[in-house]
C-alpha cells in the first residue's frame, strides 16, 4: 500500500536510530501511557525487532511513520489475531494518509501471516486516533473505564478490532 511520495515497508536494524528519534519527537500523553523515550534509549530489544514493526518512509528515504503488529499472546490458540501495538507519524507527515496507509499494510501483512482478526488499544481521550480506527473498520469492542491514571487523570482503555474475513 502506498501514498504518493510515501512507501510502506518491513522495518531494517538499520532503521533503529531514526526510529528512535521518531518515537521520541512523537511521543505524547494523548497516546501514550509509558514514560517518554530517553535520548540514546534504544528502540529495539528482545521484545521489539525489526521484524514487528511497518515504516513508511518517503521517495527520499526518510521514516515518517511505524506501526508495530505482533501476536497479542504466544498461546496457539491466539494464533488467528494480530495486534497494533503502536503507531506513530511525525508531525509534518500527519494529515497525509501515512497512518492509513500504516493501517493498511498492517491488515494485508496479517491476513499474508494467516490471521482472521486484528484488534488495537487506543485511549478513551485520543479522539483523533479512534475516528481514524473507526474509518477503517474497526469496532469498540469493549471499554477499561478509567484503566490508567496519567498527569492526575483517569482514561480509559478502548479496545478496538476488526474482523479479517471477507
């Protein structure tokens, strides 16, 4: 999937310093329930490899964008789901369809990996964020009511999921 000037790839090791500084320059409570990255913070680790992450990046190279889609659990029973653990576009790129196309690329890659469902949790405040899920056919499936407690407030957990199928 592609936007004019932008394509949609599997993230490289290489790719880990720039992905680092985007994280960083995106991070934002209206999304984000971890602490903000640290400078020098590494972006993978054993948990985190290139191979879970899409980036999209523009005709010259530069990652505007990721997303994260993993297995929720290892459990073979779990198997047929993928979750988006993360998605991030900078700044000067929002407004262009990078998350969408992000989104996207995320349901083909997890229906080429044999998955019949993919979900997603996203704050109750991040409005835009929701609209965006929505749009693109995913369903509130269920609601954490003031799950996590951050800068003093509660916020609900949405959790978000689209069939596969069809």
């Amino acid at each position: 999937m592609t936007v004019p000037e932008i394509r949609i790839r599997e993230a490289a090791w290489g790719d880990e310093r720039a992905l680092a500084a985007l994280d960083r320059a995106t991070w934002s409570r209206l999304h984000a329930v971890l602490p903000a990255p640290a400078p020098g913070q590494p972006f993978y680790d054993e948990r985190h490899l290139p191979e879970h992450y899409l980036v999209a990046e523009t005709a010259g190279a530069e990652l505007v964008g990721y997303l994260r889609l993993v297995p929720p659990t290892p459990m073979a029973c779990h198997a047929h789901v993928r979750q988006i653990q993360g998605l991030a576009v900078a700044g000067p790129a929002r407004g262009r369809g990078v998350a969408r196309a992000l989104l996207r690329a995320a349901t083909d890659r997890a229906r080429a990996e044999g998955a019949t469902r993919i979900t997603l949790r996203v704050l109750g405040h991040n409005a835009p964020a929701r609209a965006l899920y929505a749009a693109e056919g995913f369903a509130v499936e269920g609601v954490l009511p003031g799950e996590f407690l951050l800068d003093g407030q509660f916020v609900d957990d949405v959790l978000m999921g689209r069939s596969l199928l069809g």
